[in-house]
C-alpha cells in the first residue's frame, strides 16, 4: 500500500522487552571478526556500544517484516540507510530492558522513501541504557507529496587524515552476523539477491558499521567504554570477504570517518563521539 506519512509519523510501535546475556554478547563480536580477549573472553568482557543496536532483537530467527502504521513495504526494496546510537554508560555484559519505538519522519525522496525511527532502550529502575536512530530507504516507495528530508551532509577535514585504517571482512562473515538476530535473505540467498538487484549475498550495513566501530576503538581509544556516539550513513554495499579502508580525522571529542571497499564508498558522513 502507498506510504501515509500522516499515520505513520509519531506513530508509536509496541513496547518490546529484551534481554541478554554475555554469551550474545560474545557472538556478536565473534560476528564482527572480534579475536581480542576483551571481546572474546565473559571475564573483564568489554562490550561495544554498536551490540546495543542490535541486543533487542537479537534472538529473532524470521525475516524482518516492513509493517508499521502507515506503512507497509516489500522487504526487498529496503536497505539500511543511516544508524546511529548514543550510550548514555557502558552497556552491561547482561540485562533486561524495554525498547520503546516511535516514528520520527517519513521523507519523499522522489523515486525513494527513507522512514526514520528513534528507539530508547530504558531498565526496569527507569534508566536508560542507550538511544538509536536508524532509516530505511524503500527503493520505489516515493512520490507520495513529502517533503525530501535534511541532507545532514558531515564535511570532511581538507587534510590528510590522522590514521588510516584496513580492515579484512571474512568470507563466511554474513553468515556469522545472520545469528545476531537479522535473517534477511539478502545477505545469504543468492536467488533473493539478484531479485534486490546485487549480483550476490552482501553484507549487513549494521555488521559494516560494527567493524568500523571496533577498528576505531582498537585503533585509536583505550577502549569502548570512551565511546558516547557513533553514527553513519550506509552510502554502498560490502560483499562478504572485502576490506574495509577507513579514514579518520581527529576533531576534539569527534571522530570523522569515511570507509570505502575497493573504490566503493559505504560508510560515509560518519561521525564517533568520545568522552571529553
């Protein structure tokens, strides 16, 4: 059915209850190609801020569903578009939560849709644990009279970055991630692939943004707990087995970072936010 951008903004979705356990949390860094026993081993485990992402729906075993009100897409038009997460404290190696979901905007790209929502993960006690904002860009959704959105376009330093980071993927590393809690076909049926107009498989925008992260961590942090934010924009595709090229700028408390697979760029307007 058409978008309905008047139903489907500020609409709130079901409040989900989540929890999880350090063994999750050790899968989702193994995803991530993680060998660093601070990732790998429950004792001293320090966990990435990017887990907080995914931790809500991370024992789902059924492909995504596109449906809110208002809105109901094929799932083979949609790629991630823009993710983003504030930790407000290190996330716990285990714990119980509520995610509470709204519909923040709908925009009209014209031969596209980009559907915004902010979630807030909060305890039992009423404390927040983290807050996402993530869009999905529906390919043939558009022309439904919206408005086009913001650009929220982050500048790069006109100099030479201040490091420069490779990161190998694994070839078998979509079907690792597929086991945190994101079985879209697309990142392993080849036939449903071609039907979304890739070649083969490709790899998760959210492992992509999980590996950039850790790199940056590791790189140039003492460790994840220094992380407050980490945003970006899904601007191309991985195909499992690339390396990722990142390029970072230090600007006070910011990170500003671009990653490219080959010449392709597909992390961009990326921006990691440390404490000060």
């Amino acid at each position: 059915m058409p978008i309905d951008p008047d139903v489907a903004v500020g609409a709130e979705l079901p409040e989900l209850t989540f929890s999880w356990s350090s063994s999750d949390v050790l899968l989702y860094h193994l995803a991530l190609g993680a060998t660093e026993l601070r990732y790998v081993y429950e004792e001293g485990l320090s966990v990435l801020p990017t887990f907080g992402v995914v931790a809500p729906r991370f024992h789902e075993t059924a492909p995504p569903a596109v449906s809110f009100p208002g809105i109901d897409i094929d799932l083979a038009k949609v790629l991630h578009g823009t993710q983003e997460i504030t930790v407000h404290g290190p996330i716990p190696a285990d714990g119980e939560a509520v995610l509470r979901t709204r519909i923040t905007d709908v925009w009209d790209k014209g031969k596209a849709a980009v559907v915004v929502q902010e979630s807030t993960a909060v305890t039992a006690d009423g404390t927040a644990l983290h807050t996402t904002r993530s869009s999905i860009f529906a390919r043939g959704e558009g022309g439904f009279g919206g408005e086009r959105g913001p650009s929220n376009r982050v500048e790069l330093p006109d100099r030479e970055p201040d490091a420069v980071i490779e990161t190998p993927t694994l070839p078998q590393q979509a079907y690792l991630y597929r086991l945190c809690g994101d079985r879209n076909p697309l990142h392993a049926d080849p036939e449903f692939a071609r039907r979304a107009g890739f070649d083969q498989p490709i790899l998760h925008g959210l492992c992509t943004y999980g590996v950039v992260c850790k790199a940056v961590v590791d790189a140039l942090l003492d460790g994840p707990e220094q992380v407050v934010s980490f945003g970006a924009k899904f601007a191309g595709v991985v195909f499992p087995g690339e390396t990722l090229r990142t390029r970072v700028w230090r600007d006070g408390s910011r990170l500003v970072l671009t990653t490219s697979a080959g010449d392709r760029p597909v992390l961009a307007d990326a921006v990691l936010v440390t404490q000060d």
